[in-house]
C-alpha cells in the first residue's frame, strides 16, 4: 500500500503531475482537458489531493460544461 504525504498543500500549478491514481504521471492540465471532473471529485474525496479554491471551482465548472457536450 501506498504512503502518502499526509501535510496537503492545495494545488495551484496546472504542471503538477499527479502520483497516484488513474491518472498517475499525467499533469494537472491533461487530466483537466481529458475529465475535469474526476478532478474536482478528487478534490472532494481524496484526502492528500486538494486544489486551490479558484482550480476547485473551475473544475467543477468544466465539468459541468463537458456533460452539456
């Protein structure tokens, strides 16, 4: 099992690459083109993974845009 960080510093850098999870490796701005809103789910659910309150928002934005596609 993997260990994380347990200190959460929220993302604000779109470049940030992920370490974990179905998207590990990918940066912040992939995912967010690929599925916002795993992104903001993360956000909400995943204990060591937080976005800034602006990327928060503007994910769930998008990710509410993407389903109206």
């Amino acid at each position: 099992m993997e260990k994380h960080n347990t200190t959460t510093i929220p993302i604000n850098d779109l470049s940030h690459r992920l370490t974990s999870g179905r998207y590990k490796g990918c940066t912040i701005a992939e995912v967010w083109r690929k599925n916002p809103s795993y992104l903001f789910w993360a956000h909400k659910n995943v204990k060591f993974f937080k976005l800034t309150d602006d990327l928060a928002a503007k994910a769930a934005d998008d990710a509410i845009h993407k389903l109206g596609d």
